[in-house]
C-alpha cells in the first residue's frame, strides 16, 4: 500500500544538513540485511530519491518502507541523542531532530493503517 511520504524532511540546507544526508547515506549501506529482497530494493531506491531532495510531503511512498525508515531514524536517535554518549554537540542535535522526525511519521504512518 502506497501513502504520500506525509512530512516535511529533506536533505539539504538547514542546520542538520551535513548530519541527515551522512546519517541516510548510511542508511543504504545498512540495508543489506531488509527482507525480503523487494523491500531492500524499494528501500534503497526510495533513499535516493530522498538524498536528491526529490520526495516531497506528497510523494507516494509503499507503507512498508516509511516504517523501515521511521525504524531507522529513531534507532539513530536512539544512538546519537537519546543514550548520552559524549557526541559532538552536532550530532547530539541530529539525533534529537531524527527522533522528532521518527515521532512525526510514526503518527503519520498510523493515521493511514
């Protein structure tokens, strides 16, 4: 099932830019382990298109990616912000943005099952 990506969070300027664009990079290369391969594959693929700053609050995006997505972003709040780890204080802020993105998403994702 296909729902519009539903927030605003993209990667470019602004004050997490260089933060979100390493931290989803990493993404794609922590993704080997997605099944079933389809999901991977649309995951991958769904990452880039973010990295090119082209999924915009409408964009239709398979419900079972966004939660791959959400899952990833609060997993690196969950490291970078939440467990106090001593982090440049740039990261620390990432972390914290990504856990108020994962919060964001994982409402918007709800508002649609």
């Amino acid at each position: 099932m296909n729902i519009p990506f539903g927030i605003k969070f993209k990667c470019g300027k602004g004050k997490h830019s260089d933060y979100t664009y390493s931290e989803v990079s990493a993404f794609i290369e922590a993704a080997d382990g997605i099944d079933p391969q389809s999901l991977q594959d649309d995951y991958i693929a769904f990452l880039k298109e973010w990295l090119a700053n082209k999924v915009k609050p409408s964009t239709l995006v398979n419900v079972e990616v966004l939660k791959v997505f959400q899952s990833d972003l609060d997993n690196r709040c969950q490291i970078d912000f939440r467990e106090n780890h001593d982090h440049d204080d740039y990261i620390i802020a990432g972390g914290e943005y990504f856990g108020r993105v994962a919060q964001k998403l994982s409402a918007h994702i709800g508002n649609h099952q």
